[in-house]
C-alpha cells in the first residue's frame, strides 16, 4: 500500500475506511484521502466499513431537515 502526496493524516499500515461511490467494501482501492478516516483498534473492519452507512443516512437527515415542516414525520434507517 502506498499514499499520495499531501495525505498527512495517515501512515501506511493504518487501517482506513472510506465512502465513495461504487467502491464500498473493497480491500485496496485509490482514494482521495478526504473521503477516508481511521478505523480505531478494536473495532473490526466490517464495523468500520458500515460506519460510513450510518454517515451517510445521518447527511440525508441533515439536508432533509429543510424539508420537513412542523408536525411531520421523518424517518431515517442506515
């Protein structure tokens, strides 16, 4: 494994998780090192590789907050 230039935030051998589309859950692939995060020790790579899911429903939340109006309801599964 190898990282580019300016990817200050990592060393090689650390475990990573990203989110990009159509490259979840993959074993090696070229990243921009923005879209990555550190899986901490302890936590498995299949936790740290669906912690992204969870990001991603929460952002929906978020932008979706200006859509809802007093008295309704939102639910959001990830």
């Amino acid at each position: 494994m190898d990282k580019g230039e300016g990817c200050d935030k990592f060393n090689i051998g650390d475990r990573v998780a990203f989110m990009r589309g159509g490259a979840a859950h993959t074993e090696c692939n070229v990243v921009p090192c923005n879209l990555c995060v550190k899986i901490p020790d302890g936590v498995s790579y299949e936790e740290g590789a669906s912690n992204h899911l969870g990001a991603a429903a929460l952002q929906g939340y978020t932008k979706s907050r200006s859509a809802t109006y007093s008295n309704s309801w939102l639910s959001c599964y990830g």
